[in-house]
C-alpha cells in the first residue's frame, strides 16, 4: 500500500481505471507544520515579529528600532556617518556591509547539490535529476528577479507535482493569501510598491542531502538554505537599508513514474518548514513586509529577541514565534 494520496501504479492486467493522484497527507511518521487540512501549505512561522538582527559580527550589531543592539550595548543612529572602530551599516554601495551574509555565497551559487548516487531503488540519473529539480525549486521560489519583486512564481509551480495538493494549494495562496492560505510557506515575495531590492543580490547559504524513500522507486531531498535579501523602500530619497533573512527546510521527494501515478519530472512536497525575519504580520497579503530601522526608533527591543541571530544556522527552527504579532 501506498501513503495517502500516493497510488502505486497497477500491475499489467490489473482492472479499473488508474486512481487519480489526490492530495498528499502527512508521511508516516513525520508531522507537517500546523496544516489546515491535508492538503494546506504550512504555515509560515514568522518569527519574533519584525526583528532582525544586523551588526558587524555575526551575533551582534543594531536592531531595527535603533537606540541598541543585540548585545544590549548603544548603538549610533542609524543615519550617523561611519567611524573607523564603529558599527558598519549597510549601504546602498555595500548593502550586506557588517553582516555576517557578507561573505555568503551570491545567489544561486550558494546552492550546491551533493554528488548523486543510486538510491531508493532510483539510479543515480535519477537521484541526480531530484537534486537538479530541488535546486531549481529553490532558486525558482526563493531567487528568481520577477519573483523577489512581487511576480507569479510560473516556473517554481511548474516544478511541482500538478497531482499533488501542495501545488493546488500553492495556487489557491497565490490568488487569494489570508489565513492559512500564505504562499509564502514556499515563496519569498516582496511587494514591488512598498520596497525593493538594494542591487541584485541575495546572499545564500545551506546544504542539501538525500536518502531512499520510505517505499520503492523514491529518493527524498533535504534542503536547509537561509536567503539574506537587502531592502530599501521606493520613495525618493531613500536609503534606509534594511534585511530580510528567510531560511527555509524543505523535504521533497522524487518518485519513479514506472511504479507511481505521479507526473514526470516533478516534485512532490512532504515538509516545508520555514522561518522569515523581519517581517511583519499584520498583513496577509502574500508578500514579506520588512521593517526598517528608522520604523522604530524610539521603540524598546523586545527581552526575547534581543540577541536573537538570524544568521545562525546551527539553530533549530522553532514550531512557533516566541513572541506574538
């Protein structure tokens, strides 16, 4: 027997029609993030609401707000000149100036699949081509120009499964976002009328693995990638830098289609669990909503998130915020 929503094809001779590919449950075993039903994107976990961290070392450095930073000491304006032995700010020249995303990888090339070899009853080839279509997803979703600036996500939708529920739900997120319906748990979108892009860079960092499926003629891929986008709004005159830092974990599994009712060439979602920072969530509208630091000046850092590092990677996304919206 097959999972739910997964249907093995029948053997020759076998009567009745083939089942159509319905929605995917949970796998065995494994939970999905706060579904709405079985067939329901997970939720973004936006995380300690509107923070970031930005700073010249990887775990210090100024809050949005302004007036500290993460290491509790005063930090300068964020519109003062810099000093040699101060605090670097991003700029509109130099816009991952002291993060700790500076020395990341530029975009795609920060995403780099392992060597493939045959597993899950899959060979090689094939476990290659599943590594090939995860990177494109990611880079798709999560890197794309068009995307970033607000743009329908064609191609990342065209890498997912058309008989798999994800992908429906995908749809349905992208045309009308509220609720649980957030297609952000897969896509990073900004809205071009409020912000955008300081250059063309995003930085990248993560690793990829694979392993058989729990069934026959499956190889499931594991990625872990954090995306540090730099932001400015577009009122004339700007040049508040601020980041958004998305790391996302996403589980996808590629399925032999000698044996599966599923359609070639395409990925199936078993878990995407994601994490946005600096983003704020009073409005579900399908794009990522930064806060800047002159948006709050003057405002106290929350006990909870100060010294919080979005860059760490060696932290375990939480089930939920710390704190609420």
């Amino acid at each position: 027997m097959g999972r739910a929503g997964e249907t093995r094809r029948p053997e020759p001779g076998a009567h009745g029609e083939e089942p159509d590919g319905g929605a995917v449950a949970a796998r065995r075993g494994r939970r999905r993030l706060h579904p709405a039903s079985a067939t329901a994107l997970v939720t973004a976990a936006i995380v300690a609401a509107a923070v970031l961290v930005l700073g010249p070392e990887s775990v210090s450095g100024r809050l949005p707000w302004g007036g500290g930073t993460a290491t509790g000491a005063a930090a300068p304006d964020a519109r003062e000149e810099h000093v040699e032995g101060a605090y670097e700010f991003p700029t509109l020249d130099e816009p991952f100036l002291g993060t700790a995303a500076a020395g990341w990888a530029d975009g795609a090339r920060g995403i780099r699949p392992p060597g493939a070899r045959a597993a899950g009853g899959m060979t090689a080839e094939e476990v290659a081509e599943a590594l090939r279509l995860t990177r494109d997803f990611l880079i798709a979703s999560n890197l794309d120009a068009a995307v970033v600036r607000g743009g329908h996500p064609r191609r990342a939708l065209d890498l997912l499964d058309p008989l798999h529920g994800d992908r429906r739900a995908l749809v349905r997120s992208l045309a009308e976002p509220g609720g649980d319906d957030d297609p952000l748990s897969l896509v990073s979108r900004f809205d071009p009328a409020r912000v955008r892009l300081v250059g063309d860079i995003v930085k990248t960092r993560g690793d990829m693995a694979f392993e058989k499926g729990e069934d026959d003629g499956e190889v499931v891929v594991r990625a872990d990638y954090t995306f540090v986008y730099p932001l400015v709004q577009t009122h004339p005159g700007a040049e508040d830098v601020t980041h958004t830092v998305v790391r996302r974990r996403l589980t996808v599994s590629l399925m032999d289609p000698d044996l599966w009712v599923v359609t070639p060439g395409t990925l199936r979602v078993i878990e995407s669990r994601p994490e946005i920072v600096n983003a704020g969530c009073d409005t579900a509208d399908g794009f990522i909503h930064p806060v800047f630091p002159s948006d709050m000046l003057g405002r106290t850092p929350s006990p909870a998130v100060t010294g919080f590092d979005p860059y760490d990677r060696d932290r375990e996304i939480p089930d939920a915020p710390d704190t609420p919206c």
